[in-house]
C-alpha cells in the first residue's frame, strides 16, 4: 500500500529487562539497525533464562555501528519504563525515528518476581502512527497470553520463536498491510492495518466538490439513494448548494454526503470560481515548480482541446503575475490569455490542487448605519453579515448573487459611489 496511507515499518524489536545487565534487546529485523553494547557477562555461565539467547550467540551483528538508525541506550528507559508506565501505549523519538511499544510486566515465579518485555516498531519520525496503536497493542495482548499459559516468553526453548515472528510482522505488515502468524497451538496473531482518516473539514453551501477519482464507476447498488443523486452532479463546477438543488435533496442530506465523501478522501473542496476571483502563490511554488509531475501535468490539464500546449515556463510566468488586488479577467486582458487556448477554471483549480496557489477572498468589514430611512437597494440581512466574519463567496451563495451585484449592493449599504468605492463599507483581503 502506498506510503500516502499508512507508514512504513523502518524496524522490529523485541527487548526484555535483564536482571544484570538491565533493558536490553533480545531480537531485531533487520539486524544490527539499532545499536546495542556489547554484553560484558560471562558467556559460559549465564545467569538469567534471558542470556541463553543474547543476540551476540544467535545472530552476530551485521552492520557497522555507524549504519545504525539509533543507539538502544538513548531510549532503553522507554522501552522498558517503571511499572507506572507498563501496561501503557508508549511513544518516544530520536532524531529522525520513533518508537512505539506496549511495555507489560507479568508478576509471578520470576527472578526479581516480575518479567518485563516489550515489542517495538519503529518508523520515521514525521510518520502518524494511528493506525498502528491497536496493532501495538493486539501484539502486546497475545503475547501476553501466551506467557500466562505456557512461559512462552521467559522459557529459552520457546524464546526462540520470537524472531521468526518479528521477521513475519516486518515483511507482512510493510508489503500486504495484514498478517497471520501461529503462536502455539492456541494462540495466533491475526492483524490487519486500516488507514486512518482524520474527521473532515466543516462542509458550507459555498464550497466546491471536486472528485480525485471517477465516483460514478464506484456506485453500487447498496449505495444510499441520496449519495448516488448527489455524486451525479459533482462536476468540480457545482458549489454544495447548487448540488442540493439539482439532486432535489436536503441541504443538510447533501452536506452530510459530501462531508461522508471528504471523509474517505475521495473528493477535495475548492472555491467557486469566478472571474471577479483573486489568487496568489503560496510559499511551496518555490520547490514545487521543480517537480517533474507537475510540470508535466499542468499543460495537458489546463489547455483547452485542439490548442497547443503551452510550455511550463509559459505557464509558471502566468502564474506568477496572479497578485491580491487584480482580478482574473484584469489578469486575462493584461496577459492576453485567451490567445493561449487556456482554461482559465482548470488553471486556476489545478494550483489550488497541488498546494501552490491560493484564493484571496473578500471579506467586508463592520459596517455602521448611515441613519437614513428609504428602503434599502440591497436584502436587508446583508447588513447583518457586514461584520468582516463571512466573505463574499459565502454572500453570493447566500443572496444568489455574484460580485458585481453584491458590489453595488456593498456600495448602497455604505454610501459609496460603485464603481470601487464602497464608501464606510471596507473590504478586507485575506
């Protein structure tokens, strides 16, 4: 599975509280990626069950200390905590990696009268782990109970059986998302990884849903009926309201289903486009603009059929002069972009779907009563939302009105002239 849904397993180790030489790990796959010292115990006569199978006699390290992700020392009190913290999910970073384990300690007919162990996985730092909590802990609770019932863990002879385990974990996990593997003849270990989707953004009337993948081929017939009459009718043009009227369902019903949409990451929300629109750049065009994807997509997608395509350097200078302060349509007649055969919606919308555009919006600021009393040119609610709260685009849905209406109508409320001047009316843009 793609590392976009779920992290990468960088490794797995198993390590137990030794009774003379303290925390210390037992197994790791791959070998030798994180450090360890090496044990000064006498080889001939252990003294713990846990030194019949120190890793220096099974598996001899394979890599230089250098090649190491980490040293086990700087996080072995972690790894193996006080009794206060085991029987907790616990996370812990280094530099560039984190950790995360389930420490249990079994109390029982051991030396020192408890046991202490813990299997750990490691991954990048930047990774989220959510998805793998309850793996953590299933793992944990199984081995667990193997000990409970057989000594699975503290016997040397069963002991063994733990690294062929972190080997499957490892290689089942990172390639199939999923694994089974037999304990003993009672216990396995089944698991299986399934992303985990943050709750989606907030779904207002005026927002846009786009589709990321071809939702009418995913239809089923067990689709709920409203679902199915609303993905008829996103087309990456049709703002949340306009996709309620169409479909003749609820608002409330249609937020619900675009919201469910978002929510599995199937559709993203963009700004109603209108040429009264502002754009500008954001920061990440600075490394963006280098990237191979996109600057073979970008010309493909924004050209209208029949028209060469522009080159990307064409394109990215076009982009460059989209600015706060001057609309599409003044942009289009500065550069003379219809010459171009370029689509101004899909140009628009393909920077704001790689990140690196960004629409400026419109917000007026409170407004304060002229004191006069004719009827007013303009809804009478509009005064209400003149506090620089809500911007235009949710106006226009609101009012069903576009930017050169609700202009006039800004002018009106504020006593201004039109034509740019809004009087005690102050838009805001942001």
């Amino acid at each position: 599975m793609s590392d976009s849904f779920l992290p990468r397993i960088q490794s797995v180790f198993y390590a137990v509280f030794d009774v003379k030489q303290g925390p210390k790990i037992v197994f790791q796959v791959p070998e030798g990626l994180i450090a360890t010292t090496v044990a000064d115990v006498d080889p001939v006569s252990p003294s713990s069950p846990s030194d019949l199978y120190r890793p220096s006699r099974l598996h001899p390290p394979s890599r230089r200390q250098s090649d190491a992700l980490f040293y086990f020392d700087d996080i072995s009190k972690y790894v193996i905590p006080p009794s206060q913290l085991c029987g907790r999910l616990v996370t812990c970073a280094t530099k560039n990696h984190r950790i995360i384990g389930f420490p249990v300690e079994l109390r029982g007919k051991y030396m020192r009268n408890f046991f202490r162990y813990n299997l750990c996985f490691v991954f990048d730092r930047p990774a989220d782990l959510s998805c793998y909590e309850p793996i953590v802990r299933k793992v944990s609770r199984v081995l667990s109970s193997c000990e409970k019932e057989s000594g699975f863990l503290s016997n040397p002879d069963t002991a063994l059986a733990i690294h062929p385990i972190l080997e499957q974990l490892y290689e089942d996990l990172n390639s199939y998302s999923e694994t089974s593997i037999p304990v003993d003849p009672f216990n396995s270990i089944e698991l299986k990884i399934f992303p985990f989707y943050p709750n989606p953004p907030a779904v207002h009337d005026w927002m846009v849903p786009l589709a990321l993948i071809n939702i009418t081929k995913r239809v089923e017939d067990n689709w709920d009926l409203s679902m199915v009459k609303v993905c008829k009718y996103i087309d990456g043009t049709n703002h949340v309201s306009r996709i309620a009227h169409l479909a003749d369902c609820d608002i409330a019903v249609t937020r619900k289903a675009i919201s469910h949409l978002l929510f599995y990451q199937v559709v993203m929300t963009i700004d109603i486009f209108q040429y009264s629109n502002m754009y500008t750049l954001g920061k990440s065009v600075q490394w963006l603009a280098d990237e191979v994807h996109v600057r073979e997509e970008c010309g493909p997608y924004v050209t209208r059929p029949g028209n060469p395509i522009p080159d990307w350097p064409k394109l990215l200078r076009l982009y460059s002069r989209l600015k706060p302060g001057k609309t599409v349509l003044e942009w289009m007649e500065e550069h003379n972009v219809h010459q171009l055969g370029i689509d101004i919606r899909r140009f628009t919308s393909f920077g704001v779907i790689k990140g690196f555009l960004r629409r400026v919006h419109r917000w007026p600021s409170p407004h304060h009563s002229s004191g006069h009393r004719c009827a007013p040119a303009y809804p009478p609610e509009l005064l209400e939302l003149l506090d620089g709260e809500h911007h235009t685009d949710e106006l226009a849905v609101r009012f069903e009105a576009g930017w050169p209406v609700l202009e006039r109508w800004l002018a009106a409320a504020g006593g201004g002239a039109s034509d740019g001047d809004l009087g005690r009316v102050c838009v805001i843009y942001r």
